[in-house]
C-alpha cells in the first residue's frame, strides 16, 4: 500500500490483485491535533498520536465498477501503539460533520479498571479555523448483546468557562469484529446528529480477546 506524502497532501494506492482497488488523496482540511506525551491519555496507554481532518477525493474500484469518491476524512499518524501489560481497551472515534468541522476522541481503560468511566479520555475539534482541545469530554456508548457499539454519545465540554456543553449523538450504520488473536476489535461506523448538523464517522473498540 504505497504512500506519498507532503505537508498538506497525502495519496493513498492500493491494489489487492483480486479486483478492489482505490486511489485516494487527502488534502489537509485542518491543522492537526495532537495527543502528545504530557496527555493522561497518552500516559495511560503508552500512545503518542496527532489526527487531521481532510478533504478526501479519488477513486475506488470493485471489480468491474468504479465510483469516485469526494468526502471529508481524516489522516492519522500513530508513533507508538498500546502498551497492552497496562491496557485493557482502547476507544477511538471521529465524526465528519456536513459543515466541515469534525470531532476526534480517544480513550484508554487500564488493566484492573472496573468500567469505562476509569477511562483516561482525550478529544479535540478540528475545522479550518484550527484544531481546539476539549477540556472534558464524555462518551457514553450503548451495545448489543455481543457487546458491539450500536449506539453512542458524546458530550464535548470545550473550555472550562463554557456554560453547557456541544453534544452529539451517533446511531451505528454497520461494523465488523476481527480476531486479532489475543485482541478483538469491533469496527463501526456511524451516522451522526450534532446541533442540526449531520455526519459520518467511525467508531473503533479494540480489548483483550
């Protein structure tokens, strides 16, 4: 899966010699967020990572059909994965809203917490305008009986003065679970509501098999 990357322009080609294929540029939409080091989340679970939304365009082919895609995206780069003796889950999350701004969330459940309110959680705002770190922010998530996300909720208090805070909520479209072998991610994907606004997005699980 060949990448070429610039400052603001990443192109993305992939083939896998079976019929699928894409091809898909990435141009930044936003400055980046970054999870760095000083983070309680970064700490929580060894990562290091920075997220950009993008306006992503290009092609993709199934078999004999092509469509072409034009939608927002987003990059990330990732310089050290979970420290999995320390961790129990990781949650990741974005949502592309239809007004050009989009959210980002991670959290990260050490060993031995009881639920995922003992989880060390991070989020940001993204928009053309810059990348805004959210003080507090919460996720809540419902799940079926497989214990697949199925719906979700997110309440985004920005800044310490704010009187109230943004909230969204998220209903899962579809998803896959994989076997990782000692992991298990469950991948969704999400459609949005957020202040009258619309969107998509993804929603990532991975834990302990």
């Amino acid at each position: 899966m060949p990448v070429q990357t610039d400052a603001a322009r990443e192109r993305l080609r992939f083939d896998d010699g079976a019929g699928i294929a894409l091809e898909l540029v990435f141009d930044a939409a936003s400055p980046a967020a970054e999870l760095d080091a000083a983070e309680p989340a970064a700490r929580a679970g060894g990562m290091v990572r920075r997220e950009q939304l993008c306006h992503v365009h290009g092609t993709v082919r199934i078999a004999d059909e092509t469509r072409d895609v034009r939608c927002l995206g987003q990059r990330g780069q990732t310089h050290d994965g979970p420290d999995w003796d320390r961790v129990e889950s990781t949650r990741t999350l974005a949502a592309w809203m239809d007004d050009g701004s989009a959210v980002v969330l991670s959290a990260v459940r050490p060993v031995g917490a009881p639920a995922h309110g003992s989880e060390e959680t991070w989020a940001a705002v993204l928009g053309a305008a810059g990348a805004l770190r959210v003080d507090e922010p919460r996720l809540s998530t419902t799940y079926d009986e497989e214990g697949r996300q199925w719906r979700a909720g997110l309440e985004l208090w920005v800044g310490e003065d704010d009187d109230h805070p943004r909230r969204a909520a998220g209903e899962v479209v579809c998803g896959a679970a994989l076997d990782l072998g000692t992991l298990r991610l469950d991948c969704a994907f999400v459609r949005w509501r957020m202040a009258g606004r619309r969107g998509v997005g993804r929603y990532d699980l991975l834990r302990r098999a």
